[in-house]
C-alpha cells in the first residue's frame, strides 16, 4: 500500500469543548491509485490530509507510507519522508512570495540535497509551460500560473504521493479547469499516487475511487452520491 | 552548506522584497553610533594624552638639580626619539636703573618637542597682539625672548638690549605663550627665553645655584614607554622620570565631561536602535514562520531550518556591521573635524578596539533580536500551512532576557559609571513599564467611550481592539522615538549651554600666591583700584603627610609614579567654615559650626582615591616641624574646570591659625588693568602672580570643540529615533494591509479607510506622545541635576508644544505610509498580500 490509515482518530479541545473531528478512520491507498476524499466543509478534509501527509500526528491509531509508520515518527522523521516520498498542491499556493518560481520550484529539490536542482526545476516547469517565467516572482503571476508553478514544485522531486487540498478551489471554473488537465495529466505520465481533496464533482469524477467524509468516517461513493 | 546557500538566498530575496530594510538600517545605525564614537575617544583620549605632552614640551620628561648623565641622551639617539634639553634658573634681569628676578630658561634646539611657542613683535595694548605667531624656531644665539610683563616691568620693547649675568642680549620677540609653563602652576616669576649655547657665557650656572636641567624625548609611545622604563631604571636620587599622565586636572575634568556627554548620547542612539531592530523583526519572522512552515512541508529537518536561522542572523549581523563599522569611521572623520585642530594633529591611527567592539554589537544585537523567535520559528508545524492559527510565534517573557541583558550591558558601559548606569536602566525599564500601562489603560478607556456615530471612529477602535498587544508595542516604540526627539528638543541646547556656562567669561584669569597675612589689605586695595569685586582670599598651610592611622607613611608602596609624587609633595591647608559653591559632597558632612576647631579633615575625592585613604582616616600633618593630626569627616568632588582657586584638603577654621600662612587669591582681571597689577607686584615682590588666562582658554576651546562633537552625536540619536518610529510604523503594515483590503472589499471607501486609520494612529500618538513629554522630561531632570549640577526648569510651553507636535507627528506619518497602498484597487490589494 502506499498509504494506509488504521483506526485514526483525531480530536481537538479548546478550552470549552472537545471536538472529534476524525473517529476510527480506516483507509488504504494502493500505489498508483487516483483517490478523491469529498465532503461537506468542516467535514475533516484537510485534517485527514495532513494526518495522512505526517504534518500533524494522530490522537490515537497508525498511518503507515509505503509501511513505515509515520505516526509513530518525531517531526524531523516525518519532515524526512516527506521529502522523500510526497509532493503537495494547496488550495492557496503556498508559493514563497520572497522567491522566483525557478527558486520555489527548487527548493524542495534543494531541500532533498538534490545536485542537479536547477536543471530539474527548468525541466518541471518546463512541463507545466511556464519556461518563460522563471524568474517572475509570485506576485507577478495570475492565480492559475502560480498553481502551476506549485504543480512543478510537487512534481519535481519525482514523489511517489501528491497530496492535493483543493488544488482549484482559489481559481475560476475555466483556469481550475486547465489545472485538473494537467495535474491529472503529469500524474498519469509520472504513475503517481494521487489523494485529492476537492469539492469539485466533475473532479471527483475524474478519479479511481471517491471517498466522503461524514462524521469522522470515510464511506464509498457510488456516482450519483455526491454531497453539495 | 545547503543551509548556508539556502540562507543566502533567502536573505537575498527578503533584501529585495524590502524585508529587511529597516531592520539592517536600524543595525546599521546602532553600529555606526558605537564605533564613531568609540573610534573618536579613542583619538580624544591620545589628544588628552597630546595636551599632557604639550604641558610637558614632549613625551617624556627627565629632570634633575644636576647635569643629566649624557646615556640620557644616546639612548635617545639609539631609539631614535626625538630629543632636546633645558636648563631653568632664577636670575635677576637688569635694564639700565631697573631690575626685576626671571624665570630664565635656556632651550635646545628643537624646543619644544610637543605643542608650541607663540610669539610677536610688540608689548600688547589691552591685552590684543595683532601678530602674535607660532615661533619657527627657538631664540637665536645672543638673543632673548621676554614675556609681556616681564617687558612691562623693565620697560622693554623689541631691539632693546637687557642684561642677564654677563651677557647683554638684545630682545628678539615677546614670548606671549608657552604651553609647556603649565607644569608647576605656583612657582614661577617672569620667563625669559634664551638658547642653550649661551648659558655658560653669562656666568649664572655657578656651584650652589639653584638650576632645574631638564631633558625631553618624544616618539613612538612604545618606543617612549620603554624609554621611560629605562630612564626611571638608570635615573639617579633626584633626577625625575616624568610622562605625560599629569596633564592638569582641569582640562582632564573638561574632556572627563565631555566623554560622559557623548558616552550618553551614543547610549540613546544605540537603545534606540536595538529596539528599532526589535520591531523591524517583528514582521520578518512573520514572514520567516510562512517560509518554514513551507519547508518543513516539504521535508526540511528542525536542525536544517536551525541552520538556516543561524546563518541569516549571522551574515545580517555581520554584514550590518561591517557596514556599521565603515560608516564609524567615515563619521568619526567627521567628528574628528568638527572638534577641530586641537585633535586633528597628527593622531594616531584609530585603534581597532572599536571595530571589535562595533561587531560585536551587531552580531550580540542581531541574535539578541531573533532569540525570542528561535524556538517558535524552529518548531513551526508543518500543519500551519493547512491552518495558519497552528504555530504562531508563542512568547516567552525568558526570551527577552537576552536583549534585555544586552540593552542594559549597553547602559553600563556607555554610562562610564556603576551608579549612572543603574539610574539609566531604571529610568528605562520604569519607562518601558509606564508605557505599557498607559497604552493599555488608554486602549481600555478608548474602548469605554461613547461609541460615536462617526464610522471612521469606529473602525479605528476596532483596528485597536484587534491588535492590542502590537497596539502596545507600537506605542511603546513610539515614546521612545519621541522622547528622544523631545529630550533632544528639550535639553541638547540648555545642556551645552549650561556645561559651557560652567566656565563664565568672567571666570578666574589669575591667581596671586604667597600672599602674607600683613599684604591681604594691600591686595584689597588692588582688587577695589581694579574693580575687581568678587575675588576671594584663602588661607594656606604648608604640610606634609607622614602618618595615616598612626602608621608611618612610607610612600615607596605607592606603585603609581603619581600618588607617590602626590604623597611626597607638601599639602596646601586651607580652612574654611562653609564649603566652597561649586564642590559637591559625595562621603561624610560639611563641619557645623559648633565642630570648627575640631580635628576633621575634607579630602578631594581624586586624591583620597589616588593615595587610598577613606573616611575615618586619622591623617598626620608635619607642619613647620610640629604635628597635627585629623580625621577625615568628608569628601569632596571638586570642579577643577571652572578654574577657581580649590584645595584638596580643607579643615575647619580654629585648628589652623596658629601657623605659617600664606594667602590664596583667584580673580578675574579685566581686560587692560594689568598696569594696577604690576605695581601691586612692584610693591609687594614677593608675590607671584599666576596667568592662567592661556590654560583657561584652552579648556574653552575643549568645551567648544566636545559641545560640536556631542550634537554630532545628537544626531545619530535623532536618526536612531526616526528608525524607530518608521519601524513601528512597518510593524502593523502587513495586517493593515490585510484589514483595509477586506474593508475595500466589503464597500469601505477610501476615505473611510484613511479615517479609521488616521484615528487609530491618532490615539497612538496621543498616548506615545504624553509618555515621551513626562518622559523626557524626567530625563532632563536628572541629567541637569545629576550629571552638570544645574538646576532644572520645567518648561511647560516646550512640553505642551512637544505634545502637541508628537500627537501630529504619528498620524502624519502614518499617512504617508498608508498613502501608498489605499490607491490601489482591491483587485491588486488581493495580489499583493
Ligand atoms: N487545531 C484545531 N483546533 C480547533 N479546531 C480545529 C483544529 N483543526 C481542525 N479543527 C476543526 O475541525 C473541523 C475540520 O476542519 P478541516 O479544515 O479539516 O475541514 P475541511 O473539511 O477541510 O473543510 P473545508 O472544506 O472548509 O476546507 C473544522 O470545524 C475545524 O474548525
Ligand atoms: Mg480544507
């Protein structure tokens, strides 16, 4: 499995209540598998994500990439498989504003010790046809560009999972559109595992398998169960 | 490695992304203060050791009853120091019927090696030497120079010939200065300057006669330390090694002060600055937070971003720094020229203990600054980019230790004292506390007011509400901006003033020593013929220390060359009943006068510190063969620079009496009574009248000069305080920004936003501006009272006035800063956050 969750559950209290927001999740994710996690907002969504991606650590229960055991690793040991193994998309970039998109898109290739960093990135982001604006920085970049540039930065490293929250959810239908295109497209070519999190049906639809989160659980989806 | 290019590409980027501006120029400007002024005491401290060698006529000085060994002189030679000698004797000088008793002094060639000789043509009229000039050289052979009142009391006028022994010489030049004459204040008649190779052809230097040879060397100081270790090692019982460590106490006490003002000065610069630095950080490590978060996402370790961290504070600090260090000295140029030819002659490269000192600020401060940050933004989660509440930067109060430290390192070293140190630090930590308070209080009673229907108004208290701790901290930046502004508004003129003041133009210009109990009517006679109306006569004992405690005095455990000199030397006694105005008590009381004639004793504190006697001592007095003993009741600090005439020891009156005395006078002597002088002198001959009119000018110059140099230094106080303020402007920027493209976004209009925005600052100006007024007011307080001894008047227009500027000051730059980013649409707001 590339991904597997085992009987996850993820609370939180503030100093009035205690929120379950994830209760004995299961899930197993096989390599090269499409996923789409749907649901209403607030349902989890990007806390499961982020359980899944070792950003955050379990209340109780395992989630094990490619059978390590993450959830029992520290911060570093999970920064590390990160870097390793996984590539991100976010709904709101999450480009380095101080950098250009050549240096953004090195940067996870710096971070990995990565020799050839710079001849990769140009190649990335040759791929997602942003060769000529390498050195415009993000402010100078429309919204869709910018995903792009984010798109080249996780696919760069080669990772064996892209964790996408929402990747279109910042832009209008036709550019969230050409993004769908391409990320679907790069991740066909590469043979990566995709989990997408999206509110975005003809999305979903475009995936393997679908998933919604209800009341801290996953339940399958059939074609015609969408939720608004 | 892959941390530091990480590191220094980031850096690069946040340089141009305007991150890091005001944090560098803060740094910068901290820097620069430290080391041009650090660089500039150090070139004022070898021009005070300048003065001291010009009062010496060199480096060093070997002197001796009897002709000096000539190795004196080959060792000179074999350390290639310059070298020259003089002989000194008292000989009566004859013009015709008239005689008078000189000061001779016979010079070498090259005399004198340090400083120099002022001569001119004619005898002045009321006191003006049209063509007084720098002497190019020393007498010529056969010929003399005289001084003016040895010219006045023969009558003598250039071209005339004047007997001395054998010789009749004629006068080439009138001496009108000689620096080197400062040396033994209270022992001289009348100079007459002649060259040394005429000495043996007038006869005087006889067996028994009473000569002084002297020998001066001047070079290197290193090579003249090792000279003066030499001589002192060869030189005979007798013979005198002396270095230029005895420069006269009132010019020491002139520049000591002057060293104190700009020690202050740069202190408050520098304060300033590191807390301009402070909240110039604030929104970088904001930045930085999002950054990590980013990498950490995206592998990076916790020692990685560490590492990271680490680097960027390093090359910022080092690289403010450098640029710190270079601008100190370009400044210090600057300021070197401003204080004039008096330090400008040929000083010595500047030391490089203030460029070490000057990194090691920046680099201290640097760290200091993003210390509290470390630990948050090492452990930001990743998670903060699915959440940005996850990993804000949490506080500890125990990270400020650090900068706290630093800043007060920074008050204890620049005040130059413990006690001067520890009153700054209070000062500024009650500051810090009371501008807390208020703006806390202030932001509540805002909160309380009638909610009024103007909707700018309201938006600009909610703007507080929603920030009250960045509120605080602006506001707490902006006191301190203004109050240095204030202070400086307030103090810098009525301070210079004050301190310069403290050398009056009517301030002693003579003194009139040895005057006997019989000759006190006849000298107020004179001082009434010359209307003289304030001159004071003291009283004066000789006697010498031979017990402290009942012990003996042995001088020879006295290590310093000075306090064994010091404690060798007969005393001067004086008594008085009240205690002169402008001494200061710091140990023990005055006498009352039910204690005079009590054995009580009041020490000068330089000289109690010197010879390490305390209160309580029992000290010995041998005076004219009888003793006395006293008890040291108090101790005194003396303003050696305002040259009135001050004792080191004083005793109460009734102890005294009985013996020997002589009398004491210092004056002012107008401008052209010098004729009423010289037959006061002509009647009473054995009195010795003391000029001290050319010392007491240098020490004016000295004040002029530093009071230059110390508005210099002002105005990096001045720069430190603007940074300050922009910083606590740029600090809230970001989030503004944020809040007015939401509000644009939600309908407000421009106007609106401007108004909300002014009204917000308003309030924070009013508040920062009341703190700063109070402020700087007690600041000025205690600098006046405390530091030059003057007494403070609060002025209320200046304060009002400040206030009411300050109040403006904050929203108008407020709005300069907001200008730019309230014109552009919400579309382009949206991109730019
Ligand atoms: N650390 C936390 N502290 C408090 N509440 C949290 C925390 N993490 C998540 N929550 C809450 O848990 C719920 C789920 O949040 P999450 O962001 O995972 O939802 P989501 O499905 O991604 O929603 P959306 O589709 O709007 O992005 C929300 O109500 C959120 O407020
Ligand atoms: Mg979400």
């Amino acid at each position: 499995m590339a991904v597997e969750a085992i009987a996850l559950n993820k609370h939180v209290s503030s100093s009035d209540a205690r929120l379950t927001i994830l209760e004995h999740l299961d899930l197993a994710v096989p390599h090269g598998e499409r996923l789409a996690i749907v649901g209403r907002s607030g349902s989890g969504k990007s806390t499961l994500l982020g359980l899944l991606a070792g950003l955050d650590s379990p209340s109780s229960g395992k989630v094990l990439v490619d059978g390590i055991e993450i959830s029992s690793l520290d911060e570093d040991g999970r920064a590390a498989v990160r870097g390793r193994k996984m590539g991100f998309v976010f709904q709101s970039f999450q480009l380095l504003p101080s950098l250009t998109a050549l240096e953004n898109v090195i940067l996870p290739l710096q971070l990995a010790g990565n020799a050839d960093a710079e001849a990769l990135a140009k190649a990335a982001l040759e791929r997602v046809g942003l060769s000529q604006r390498l050195s415009h920085y993000p402010r100078q970049l429309s919204g869709g560009e910018q995903q792009r540039v984010a798109i080249a930065r996780a696919l760069a490293p080669k990772p064996a999972i892209l964790f996408a929250d929402e990747p279109t959810g910042n832009l209008d239908a036709a550019t969230g559109q050409q993004i769908i295109e391409l990320l679907f497209g790069l991740n066909a070519e590469d043979g990566t595992t995709l989990i997408l999190v999206t509110h975005d049906n003809s999305m979903a639809a475009a995936c393997q398998r679908r998933l919604q989160l209800n009341a801290g659980r996953l339940h399958e989806m059939h074609d015609e169960g969408v939720a608004a | 490695m892959r941390a530091f290019s990480l590191a220094w590409g980031q850096l690069k980027s946040h340089w141009a992304a305007g991150d890091l501006r005001v944090l560098m120029l803060a740094l910068v400007l901290a820097v620069t203060a430290t080391t041009s002024v650090g660089f500039f005491t150090d070139r004022v401290e070898s021009a005070l050791e300048r003065q001291g060698a010009m009062l010496l006529g060199g480096d060093l000085l070997v002197s001796g009853a009897k002709p000096l060994a000539d190795a004196y002189r080959q060792e000179a030679e074999r350390r290639r120091l310059a070298a020259t000698a003089t002989v000194e004797f008292p000989s009566m000088v004859v013009r015709g019927e008239r005689s008078q008793l000189a000061e001779i002094k016979a010079v070498g060639a090259g005399f004198p090696l340090r400083g120099e000789l002022v001569v001119s043509g004619q005898v002045a009229l009321a006191g003006v030497t049209p063509d007084a000039r720098p002497a190019a050289d020393i007498p010529a052979p056969g010929t003399v120079w005289v001084e003016a009142r040895l010219a006045t009391l023969l009558d003598l006028q250039v071209g005339d010939q004047v007997g001395v022994g054998e010789r009749e010489m004629p006068v080439s030049a009138i001496l009108e200065r000689e620096n080197s004459r400062g040396g033994d204040m209270f022992s001289f008649a009348p100079r007459l300057m002649m060259n040394l190779d005429d000495v043996a052809s007038t006869g005087l230097i006889q067996y028994g006669s009473r000569v002084k040879y002297q020998f001066l060397v001047a070079g290197d100081a290193a090579e003249v330390d090792r000279y003066a270790a030499w001589a002192k090692g060869i030189a005979d019982t007798g013979e005198r090694v002396q270095d230029v460590s005895d420069a006269r106490p009132e010019i020491r006490s002139a520049l000591e002060k002057a060293r104190q003002f700009l020690g202050l000065s740069t202190m408050v610069a520098v304060i300033l600055a590191i807390v301009a630095m402070f909240l110039a950080s604030l929104p970088h490590v904001q930045r930085s937070l999002d950054t990590y978060a980013v990498m950490r996402c995206f592998g990076a370790s916790k020692a990685l971003i560490m590492k990271i961290l680490l680097w960027q504070t390093f090359m910022l600090g080092l690289i403010g720094s450098l640029l710190g260090c270079l601008f100190g000295y370009m400044a210090q140029t600057g300021l070197a020229a401003l204080a004039g030819s008096l330090f400008l002659e040929q000083l010595p490269a500047p030391g490089w203990l203030p460029l070490l000192s000057g990194l090691s600020l920046g680099l201290l401060t640097m760290i200091a600054v993003i210390w509290p940050h470390l630990a948050s933004l090492r452990d930001v989660p990743a998670m903060r980019i699915l959440r940005r509440d996850m990993g804000n930067a949490s506080r500890v109060w125990s990270g400020y230790l650090p900068l706290a430290l630093l800043i007060a390192a920074m008050m204890f070293w620049h005040a130059g004292s413990v006690r001067m140190g520890a009153a700054t630090l209070l000062a500024f930590a009650g500051l810090l506390l009371l501008t807390g308070l208020l703006a806390m209080f202030g932001n509540q009673l805002l909160q309380r007011l009638p909610v009024s229907k103007a909707s700018a108004w309201k938006l600009g208290m909610a703007g507080l509400k929603r920030r009250p701790l960045v509120a605080v901290a602006q506001v707490a930046g902006f006191s301190l901006g203004l109050m240095a502004l204030i202070l400086l508004a307030l103090v810098r003129g009525d301070l210079l003033q004050n301190w310069q003041a403290s050398l009056p133009a009517d301030a002693p210009n003579r003194f009139i020593i040895n005057i006997q109990p019989h000759q006190i009517e006849g000298v107020k006679a004179f001082f009434a013929e010359a209307g003289i109306a304030d001159a004071e006569v003291f009283p004066m004992v000789r006697g010498r220390l031979v017990a402290v405690n009942g012990e003996p005095l042995d001088t020879t455990k006295y290590e310093d060359e000075r306090a064994r000199r010091l404690a060798e030397r007969e005393f001067n006694l004086s008594w008085a009943a009240n205690m002169q105005a402008d001494n200061q008590m710091l140990e023990g009381r005055w006498w009352t006068a039910a204690e005079h004639g009590q054995p009580l004793l009041s020490l000068e504190q330089d000289l109690s510190e010197t010879l390490g006697l305390k209160l309580g001592d029992r000290l010995r007095y041998d005076i004219a063969g009888s003793t006395l003993e006293v008890t040291v009741s108090s101790i005194r600090k003396v303003e050696w620079d305002t040259m009135r005439a001050n004792f080191f020891a004083v005793m109460p009156p009734g102890l005294l009496e009985d013996y020997p005395a002589s009398y004491i006078s210092s004056f002012h002597l107008p401008l052209g009574r010098d004729q009423a002088l010289n037959r006061l002198v002509q009647d009473f001959s054995n009195l010795t009248v003391i000029d001290v009119a050319a010392l007491m000018e240098q020490v004016r110059g000295i004040m002029n000069r530093m009071t230059y140099a110390i508005q210099y230094v002002f105005l990096f106080s001045l720069l430190a305080g603007l940074a300050l303020l922009y910083a606590a402007l740029v600090a809230s920027r970001e989030e503004r920004l944020r809040e007015a493209m939401l509000l644009r976004v939600l309908g407000a209009s421009n106007r609106q936003i401007v108004l909300a925005g002014l009204a917000e600052f308003l309030c924070i100006g009013m508040i920062a501006a009341l703190v700063a007024t109070l402020g700087a007011s007690a600041l000025a307080w205690y600098v006046s009272v405390h530091l030059i001894n003057i007494s403070y008047q609060f002025n209320l227009p200046l304060a009002l006035l400040a206030f009411a500027a300050a109040s403006l000051l904050v929203p108008c730059a407020a709005w300069l800063g907001m200008r730019g980013f309230l014109r552009l649409s919400p579309r382009k707001l949206l991109q730019s956050v």
